[in-house]
C-alpha cells in the first residue's frame, strides 16, 4: 500500500487540497490536445512540469527569515508566468495561480508583504493580458478588437476584486485561528497557573496545619510538662498538693488529646467557641495565672467588631506568646494590652523577663507562626527585646480589613 502524502507545515489542508484540485484541471488542459492548433502548448512539458513543480511547492511552507520566503515566492512567480506565457490555452487558466500565489503569501507574510504580493500579482496579471492584446490576429476588424479589449479590461476588473477578496478573507480566517492558538496557549498557561496555586495551596495547608497543632497542642503539652514536673518535686514533701498538680495535668492531657483529634479531623477547631476575644482571653490568662502562678494585667479597649478568622489568629498570637513566656522568659510579670487607634488595631504584650537577642533568636517557630499570622492580616509585627530587659511583642493591624 503507497503511503499517503505528508503535508509538513500548511495549516488550511482544505486549502492545499483546493489547489490541487486546481492544478489538476491545468495539468489536464494542457495535456489533452485542443481542436484548434493555435490553442495548444508552445512547450506542454514545460507548463506542466512548472504546475506539478508549483503543486509540489505547497506541501511546505517557508517560515524560517525573510529571504527564505521572498525566495520561495520569486520561484512561485517565476512558475506562473512560464505557465502564463506558454501554456496556450491553459493561460485562460492561470489566473487561479495568481489566486493560489496571494493565498499562500498570506500564510508565510505578514501584512505588508501580503499587500506587496498581492500588488505584484495584480500587475503580473495585466502586464500577460496586455501581451496577449498584442498576439490578437490582425485579421480581425476593428469592431471585434473592440470587443476583444472590453472583455478583458472587465477580466482586469474582476480579477482585481477577487485578490481583494481572497486578502481580506485570508486575513480573516488566519486572524480567527491566531485568536485560537493564543486563547488554547492562555488556556495552557492558565492550567499550568492553576496546579501551581494548587500545589502552594496545599503547601500553605501544611503550614497551617502545623502552625494550628504547634499554637493549640503545643500550648497544652508546654503546660502539662510543668505541672508533672512540679508534682514531681512536690511528690514527697507535700503529696496533697502535688494530687492538686497532677489532677490540673490529667485535665491538661485531656485537652491535648481533644485538640489533636480536631486538628486531625476537621483542622477547623476554633478555640473561641463562639465566645468574645475578651472572654477567650480571660480564660486564657486565668488557664496561664493556674499553670505558672502569674496573674498578667490584662488592658483590652475594643470599638470594633472583629471577623471571626481575624479573632482566631489574634488568639493564637496571644496563646504563642504567654507560651513563649512560660517556656523561655522566667518573667515575674506580663502585661496586655488591645486597643483600637484611628483606625488600627494595637497589640502589646510585655514581660520583665530575661530577655534574648533579637539578633540572634528570631527564627522560631513560635515567632515565625506570630509573624506570618500578623503579615496575614497586612499588619506589621516588630519584637523589641535585650539579655536581661524583658520582652515587648508589637502587633499593628489596619482595622479595615479586619472590621465586619
């Protein structure tokens, strides 16, 4: 079985195939023989050696540099006027060549250089029917001249119209397929956008899944190890308190496993449970006072309401830092203060403990978690701290964003 033709790189086959069809009919003109010998092929070899040539030339389209192309259409020009000149009768035919000449040169130029082939063609056509007027027999009186050069200034003026045709739907339909390739190629990219916002949605989804059970369960687990290890001290000089101490871990341990089962779950646990920010504090500072045995001063001044999400993660920023406190300061006293300035939300938490560089000890994950929930919220958060002078944790929020 013969392989079928590859077509390389024309993007309208139906195109390819209509010229084919074309060339068919003139290859067939010029081989069969014609009842009057004046019609027939001065070199019928030649004529359809250039249309099965020009046939070829289809198949591949130049698209590499200018030279290349404006090459491939001097040839193309070349093959018509052999045809033109010394076809007999099929130059009734050529005509379409000049068709098939703009409609290619549409689909290798850009505008400019289909409008100069277009021209060339034009001018090609009339410079080969002005040779022709002059091959009229002069046997033939004057009024059949007459006729003769009507017919084909009114051949001139049809032909001119067809190619304007030919450029502007041309230029329609190869407009129409670049607005596909472009709108297929922003489809691509779109796609490819999407599974990367896809995989650094789930990436942040870790994160905050590690940030939620470090907040919530690490919180817990800090307090439980200091109540077992003042119950140990305590176990045989006064083993009634240290009851008091392990009692106040059992409930602590309870807590932890709850707060693992709902991060495991639902990730969505809300530490407020439908409560106010001020009465999630209060009972946060009353859960810290009972753990470490300081009592913090606690200033809150709240004109606006505040959306859920927002009050969860000035929760947890407040939940991080008693716990940061407890584990690492050895303060003997912490303030907090919340309050709303002019269109801004204030937080300033403050402990007389030993302090840390701020140079050297900002990279925890405690810090960053604070950090990235206040930049979350397109706030600023700014630590102020040296060996021995306490800790003060800033946190400024614009409140428009956080208002409902």
């Amino acid at each position: 079985m013969t392989p079928p033709i590859q077509i390389k790189n024309h993007p309208f086959r139906f195109l390819l195939y209509l010229e084919w069809v074309l060339l068919a009919i003139a290859v067939l003109t010029a081989a069969l023989p014609s009842p009057s010998p004046r019609f027939n092929a001065n070199f019928p070899e030649l004529t359809i050696c250039s249309l099965i040539v020009f046939g070829i030339m289809g198949l591949r389209l130049p698209t590499s540099n200018s030279l290349s192309k404006w090459i491939y259409t001097a040839c193309e020009i070349l093959l018509i006027v052999t045809t033109g000149f010394f076809g007999g009768r099929i130059a009734r035919l050529f005509p379409f060549l000049y068709i098939i000449l703009v409609t290619r040169s549409c689909l290798i130029f850009e505008l400019p250089g289909r409008l100069l082939v277009t021209s060339l063609s034009f001018s090609l056509f009339l410079i080969t029917l002005r040779y022709r007027l002059f091959k009229l027999p002069l046997s033939l009186s004057p009024h059949a001249q007459e006729r003769f050069r009507f017919f084909h200034l009114s051949l001139a003026l049809v032909f001119g119209l067809s190619l304007i045709f030919i450029l502007l739907l041309m230029n329609t339909v190869i407009a129409e397929r670049q607005s596909r390739e472009k709108l297929a190629l922003a489809n691509e990219k779109l796609r490819q956008y999407a599974l990367r916002i896809e995989n650094q949605a789930t990436l942040e989804e870790r994160n905050r899944i590690a940030r939620e059970i470090h907040d919530s369960l690490g919180h817990s687990l800090t307090a439980l190890n200091l109540q077992l290890e003042t119950a140990l001290k305590l176990w045989e000089s006064q083993p009634a308190k240290a009851k008091i101490f392990l009692a106040r871990a059992k409930e602590l341990g309870s807590k932890s496993l709850g707060d693992v089962r709902q991060s495991v779950s639902t990730m969505r646990y809300s530490p407020l449970h439908d409560q106010s920010l001020e009465q999630a504090i209060a009972i946060l500072l009353e859960d810290f006072h009972r753990s470490h045995g300081i009592s913090p001063i606690c200033n809150i001044d709240l004109e606006y309401a505040l959306a859920s999400d927002v009050i969860i993660s000035i929760y947890r920023i407040i939940q991080e830092s008693l716990t940061n406190i407890s584990k690492y300061a050895e303060a003997s006293e912490v303030k907090l203060e919340i309050t709303t300035n002019k269109g801004r939300f204030h937080l300033i938490i403050t402990d007389n403990g030993k302090g840390f560089d701020i140079m050297q000890n900002t990279t925890g994950f405690g810090l960053q978690s604070m950090r990235d929930r206040t930049l979350a919220l397109g706030g600023e958060f700014m630590i102020n701290s040296q060996p021995g002078c306490g800790c003060q944790i800033i946190v400024d929020i614009p409140l428009l964003s956080l208002t409902r």
